[in-house]
C-alpha cells in the first residue's frame, strides 16, 4: 500500500469571458488494483482572464495540495499537463509527483474528477443548494 493524492482541474475553458477552474486533490491509500483507503478532500476554485499555462497547472496543484499528506506523491493524467514529459513536470513542483499508471491511480483519479466537475458545477449556480432538481437535468 502507498499513498498518493489524485488531482483533477475542471474548467480549463473559456465561458463568458473568465476561465473558472475548480481544483480537486483527493488524498488516497492505494494498491496496485484498488483504492484502500480515502483520506482528504481539498477543493480550491481559481479564476482567470488569460487560458492557464503550465506554470499556472502547478501554481493552482500545489495550493491545491496544502495540508495534505506531504510524503504522498501527487498523480495526474499527462494531458492535464499539457502531456509534457514526466521529467520536465516533476521538477516544477515542490513535492513527488508522477502521471498514472495503475488502476488504482486511473480510479483515483476519476474520483477526483467527479468532485471537480461537481464542485465547479456547484460553485458555479452560485445559489441556494436545493434537494429539488432542475427540469433540465431530466431532459434526456
């Protein structure tokens, strides 16, 4: 078992002028098949003019990452770094870092993904949180 912190970025597209992008980093025990075990969430929305480079991905990680276990090692997908190489990546940030390769680290990450979608979603609608649904959503 190790520890790793999947981390997924909504958002890196323009709408209505402002990029709005929602960081997830989820902090997991993991085995080379099977999530053992779920540690922490931390969420962080960021916003911006200009379309995020590279160096504003890691800005936004690392933030992102704060209080979490700092001996994990961070797991991404590569096309979330712009499918640089491993090599150029990890020596930008402060802390281990790697682009998944096992189940374990493909599951983890989708977890991180659903939160980020659905925090930005959620911050986004910037209303009162509701149990009732929107009509649209059973539109299909």
């Amino acid at each position: 078992m190790f520890d790793i912190i999947a981390v997924d970025i909504s958002g890196r597209h323009i709408e209505n002028g402002e990029y709005f992008m929602v960081c997830a980093a989820v902090s997991f025990s993991v085995s080379p098949d099977h999530i053992d075990k779920t540690h922490q969430v931390n969420i962080r929305h960021f916003t911006s003019s200009n379309a995020p480079e590279l160096t504003d991905v890691v800005e936004m990680v690392e933030k992102t990452v704060e209080g979490l276990n700092p001996q994990a090692t961070i797991v991404m997908e590569a096309g979330d770094m712009f499918n640089k190489p491993q090599w150029l990546v990890t020596g930008m940030f402060s802390r281990n870092f790697k682009y998944q390769e096992s189940l374990s680290e493909r599951r983890a990450i989708e977890l991180a993904h659903h939160i980020s979608v659905s925090s930005r979603r959620l911050l986004k609608s910037r209303g009162p949180i509701s149990l009732q649904s929107n009509t649209e959503d059973y539109s299909k």
